[in-house]
C-alpha cells in the first residue's frame, strides 16, 4: 500500500532533525497507523510513540502520560 505520494516520500527522507517524535494514541480515530509507522520508519531518526488508553487528544485526556512520554523521549 502507497500511504504517501512519491514527492513527500523523497521529502521526509531528507528531514534533517536531531530527534523527532511521531506520537499517537492506541486509540486514534483520525490518523491511519499505517501513516504513523510509515512517518517513523522514512523521516531519519524519528521514533513513533504510542500512548496507552487515549485518543488523538492525548495531551488533554491523559497530559501526564503525554508529558512523560514526550521528556523521556527527549531525554534519551
């Protein structure tokens, strides 16, 4: 499956960051994992995180979770 277009695949070859973060709930109902998994495996260095028990409004449902999973990120 082709989740992203040829020219945004070349794209986010080239992100050149020192860290990034794909975070996500495991219970998204609007971004296809299929685009999150394709995100952290193209941009280099990025690392997909998936937080438990909450939604796309991760940060508002469960902000302490988000925070430290976010920091710990940073922090490693």
């Amino acid at each position: 499956m082709d989740v992203i277009s040829t020219p945004i695949r070349k794209e986010l070859a080239t992100i050149k960051v020192s860290k990034i973060a794909i975070a996500e709930g495991d219970h998204e109902e609007f971004i296809i994992r299929a685009h999150t998994d394709y995100l952290a495996a193209t941009i280099p260095g990025a690392k997909r995180i998936i937080l438990p028990n909450v939604s796309h409004f991760a940060p508002w449902q469960d902000p302490t979770t988000f925070n430290n999973s976010i920091l710990q990120f940073l922090r490693n």
